[in-house]
C-alpha cells in the first residue's frame, strides 16, 4: 500500500462499542496504525507514541484509528489505561487485517502463530 492510496471501505466496532466505517471520514486524512495485542509491551509503545503525536497529527487535519484483533471491551481498557485520544477499533474477526495484508507467520518463543507484523512505512 502506498500513502494517498485509496482503499475499500470497511465497518468494525469502537472502544466504545459503536460501529464506525472507514467512508465516516471521506475527504480526510485517516493514518491507520495494526497492532498485535492491546495492552502488551511494544503494542503500549506504539500506541502511546501516536498519543504523544496526536495534536500534531490533529492540526493536520488527520484522524487517527488503531486496530486490533482485540474485543471492544479490551479496545476500551487499553484505550482508558493509557489515555489515547483517538479511536481504537476491534477487528476480531481478521476482516481488515485480511484486507490490508497484516497478519503474518511469526516465530513466538519457537512456536509458529499467526499475528499482525510489525512493519514501518
């Protein structure tokens, strides 16, 4: 995927149980961000880093959506404990992780599992 690249529209549930479409935001910038698992170490970093850059990203014009395979209620804690200012949303059926190519073999303490893979852009 390249940035500007337009993408199919895609409905998931919110942090806060509600349902949101990827076309609720038509005309502007959406930075989307996958994440393994809420609440985890390197997921935490990641997550706060775009919390520390959100009023920057905000003066942009830009929206910001974290996604996960997490529930809504998990999406919610995570979102509470760390104060993250922008939505997070629960892909927990792998819809949109499918949709955007994230999910990957990776290698877990010698066991092979299927994750989100950390990739930077």
């Amino acid at each position: 995927m390249d940035l500007n690249e337009k993408v199919a529209d895609f409905t998931l549930q919110t942090d806060e149980n509600k349902t949101v479409s990827l076309s609720n935001y038509a005309g502007k910038p959406v930075v989307l961000f996958f994440y393994p698992r809420a609440d985890t170490p390197g997921c935490t970093i990641e997550a706060c880093g775009f919390r520390d850059q959100f009023e920057k990203l905000q003066k942009a014009g830009a929206v910001v959506l974290g996604i996960s395979r997490d529930t809504p209620k998990d999406q919610a804690k995570f979102k509470a404990k760390f104060n993250l200012p922008y939505t997070l949303l629960a892909d927990v059926d792998e819809t949109v992780c499918n949709q955007f190519g994230v999910l990957k073999e990776k290698n877990m303490y010698g066991k092979k599992v299927w994750g989100i893979e950390r990739t930077r852009l």
